[in-house]
C-alpha cells in the first residue's frame, strides 16, 4: 500500500460519487486514504464493481459508504480497494 501524495503534501484531488438513493447501504473502514486523491481512486475503484449504485468515500473519517443493488461481495469491494493501493479493514460501525 503506498500513500498518493508526494513527500512535500501535495496531491490531485478528484470528485466524489453521486449518491443514490435506493439500494442496500454499507459503510466500511478503509486505512490509508491521506487526500482528494485518495478520494477519487477508491471511488472510481469501487464503482466499478458489479452492482454499486454509488460511493461516498469520507477520507477524514476513513469510511466508505457504497449503495449497491443487492448486499454488496465485501470480498469483491475488499479486492477493489486493495487494486486501489488501500486496505479495508471491515465493515464499520
């Protein structure tokens, strides 16, 4: 896992998902997101699994909110975080 940012702070920020409305919602705890950066790479990550309706990815917080069609794969939402450079450490609280 490495950080996005350069050793003198700065970084590219990104935009946000859209939020839906219906679907199943999750929260999940994701260590390593530092910047707008971050931000943006998780959510495009994570959009693209099968069934994700949205991503609010909260890099403060270190939470990822994904409404998905169904109960989203934890495992397949894991993988693309981990393609992403970060890790989800489970489902938060």
């Amino acid at each position: 896992m490495s950080s996005c940012c350069t050793s003198d702070g700065s970084c590219h920020s990104g935009a946000a998902g859209e939020t839906a409305t219906d679907g199943t919602r999750t929260v999940y705890a994701v260590s390593g997101m530092t910047c707008g950066h971050c931000k943006a790479a998780v959510t495009e990550a994570v959009s693209g699994v099968d069934g994700v309706l949205s991503v609010d990815v909260d890099v403060d917080a270190g939470r990822v909110t994904v409404v998905a069609a169904q109960s989203p794969d934890d495992a397949l939402i894991a993988e693309a975080v981990d393609e992403a450079g970060y890790r989800l450490t489970g489902r938060a609280a």
